[in-house]
C-alpha cells in the first residue's frame, strides 16, 4: 500500500462520525441482502415425515404434506397445512414470519393496525407487515441507488474525460448538448413513458441514467483541462503513448481523486429520487416494497401516525449514514488534513 492510500486511510478512519456510519451502513445493507431468511412467509426449513423440505429456495405443492392437500402451490400459513405439518414433523420460521407482499390475517384491529409483538412497525392499509416491507424496501432502494450511481459515474467520467482532453469545437459542442439535455423536463417525460410502458426497475433505471450522467461530467471535464497541459503528459505524448492510454493511466487518476468525493452524495440523491418518484406515483410498480410507497402510506393514512414516523426515521437514518460516510471520503482525499 503506498504511502497516500495509507494517509487516506488514516484519515478516514480518524473520523469516527463517518468510521461508525460506514460500519452501521455496510451492517444493514448486508443484512437486507437476505432479507428473505429475516422476514418471510414461507419457512425456512421443513422436517416432514423423514424427508427435509427448504421452501424459501423451492416451490413445494400441497400435496407434498398428504394426499388430503390439492396439488396446488403450498400456503405454509393455512392452519390445517400447518397442523398437518408439526403431526408428524416441525417447521423453521424466519424472525419476521411475513414477506413484502404478504397479507397478515386476524388482526386485532382494521388496518392500518398499530406496532404489536406480531407487528413489529404495525402493518399498513393493505394488511401488510411495515417492517418487512422496510426490510425489503431498504434493500431496493440501495441496490437502485448503487446501480444507477455506478453506470451513470461511469458515462459521466467517460464523456467528461473525453471533453476535457480533447477540448476545441468537440467540447464545445458537449457543452452545448448538456446544456439542452439538462433541460428537458424530466418528470414530464417520465409521466409520458409511464403511460407508454410498464413501469419497472430497469425501465426506471434506464430513463434516469439518461440524465444522472451529467452530475459528475463537469467535474472531471475540469481536471483533464487541467491534466493534459501538465510536463508528464505532454511528455508521454511525446514519446508516442496513445491518448486512450494517457487519459487512463496518467490523468484519470487525477480526476478520480474529485469524482470518488462525490459518489456517496450521489448515492444518497439516487435514494432520495427513487423514494420521491414511488411517493408521486412514477417510480416501481405498485405493490413493490418502496421506502417512497411507505412515504405515501404516511400520508394517506394520518390517523395511522406510525406510518409517518417509520418513513421518516428509515429515510433520515439511511442517508444521514451516507452523508457522514461523503463527509469522511472528502476528509480523506484532501491533501490538506493529516492523520493525526
């Protein structure tokens, strides 16, 4: 490890704020990676009659249990299933006995019912478990967030590294193009894609990665501007290296220094734009687990105060950890602080 990655680290790790924030992050986000062996409906593993079943990776009929059952695909939470079951075996059930989608059944109250021992976070309109869905929800949005920061830091820094070492009308007109492109209504384009797709994942990430591209491109057009008049470069062109490879090796390391400072903002403003797209109703298609879906729960349903209240604090926690986390990587890459 040379000796600036060892600063960086030093630094990063002097602050405890950001230290703390990526560790409770890095927790939950593994955590909800398998969030279908913490809340689900299905057991986790089955002892019947001599023979192991493991629902939560397979698809079992009823008729598995006996020949009293239908062949058709096993609901583990009917009670005749389930007597049927612990006679002559035993079942393993997640902490959470509920999924995302699932339908809690007697409720001691009319829905929205409040937190209780079988409802950790109560349930909502639907009937459904709060926090499995923020379990789940959780999940998605970071998984969102990561993928659409990634792909779009990736375009972003190819089309600003190409601007900023070429520069002359190519960059000029790149200007003039981002410009335009910035100003096109985005939600007014996405409610017309709305009504001509279904909504989805990928579909959502793809029209959002046509502008979140744009957010890091200024940035590294800056530093290859400043690059490539630099003694080494103009030195490496000299000798014959390709521009492809003095872009690569010598000023994108440069650059990279900038654009990794801004990655956990840019998470956190993924997270925050797919929750504000599911609360206005443009976002992943209804009955997704959606912290923006919980939001909009919160709101429709005021007399429910607990849907409100969990909305906020999973929200507020989730990207107050990622801009602690911002802050120590902008710490950790200024050349003016020093381990200490």
């Amino acid at each position: 490890m040379n000796p600036i990655t060892s600063r960086r680290i030093a630094v990063f790790r002097r602050n405890r704020r950001g230290l703390f924030s990526l560790w409770i992050f890095g927790i939950l986000f593994v955590l909800s990676l398998f969030a279908e062996f913490i809340a689900n409906d299905r057991p986790l593993l089955i002892r019947y009659d001599g023979n192991w079943f493991i629902p939560v990776f397979a698809d079992y009929s009823e008729d598995a249990f006996g020949p009293d059952f239908l062949p058709i695909e096993a609901d583990y939470t009917d009670p005749e299933l389930a007597r049927t079951i612990d006679a002559r075996g035993w079942m393993i059930w997640p902490p959470i006995p509920f999924a995302y989608n699932s339908v809690v059944k007697n409720l001691a109250s009319p829905a929205p019912s409040p937190p209780s021992f079988r409802n950790w976070l109560g349930t909502d309109d639907q009937a459904r478990d709060v926090m499995a869905r923020v379990i789940y929800g959780f999940r998605l949005s970071v998984l969102f967030g990561f993928t659409l920061t990634a792909i779009s830091s990736a375009v972003g820094v190819a089309a600003g590294a190409v601007q900023g070492y070429y520069g002359g009308w190519l960059d000029l007109f790149f200007q003039r193009f981002i410009e335009i492109w910035s100003g096109m209504p985005q939600l007014y384009l996405l409610i017309i894609l709305g009504s001509i797709l279904a909504p989805g994942f990928w579909i959502l990430l793809l029209f959002l990665l046509l502008f979140s591209w744009m957010a890091l491109t200024g940035v590294v057009r800056a530093e290859f501007l400043r690059g490539r008049n630099l003694d080494y470069v103009r030195a490496a062109k000299a000798l014959g290296v390709s521009d492809t490879l003095v872009m690569w090796r010598h000023v994108l390391p440069n650059a990279m220094v900038a654009t990794l400072t801004f990655l956990p903002f840019t998470l956190s403003g993924s997270v925050t734009l797919l929750a504000s797209l599911d609360f206005l109703g443009f976002g992943l298609p209804p009955g997704s687990p959606s912290l923006g879906e919980l939001v909009a729960q919160g709101k429709n349903n005021l007399q429910a105060p607990w849907l409100g209240f969990t909305a906020f604090f999973v929200l507020g926690a989730v990207l107050s950890l990622l801009i602690f986390i911002g802050e120590a990587v902008r710490d950790a890459f200024d050349p003016r602080r020093l381990p200490g």
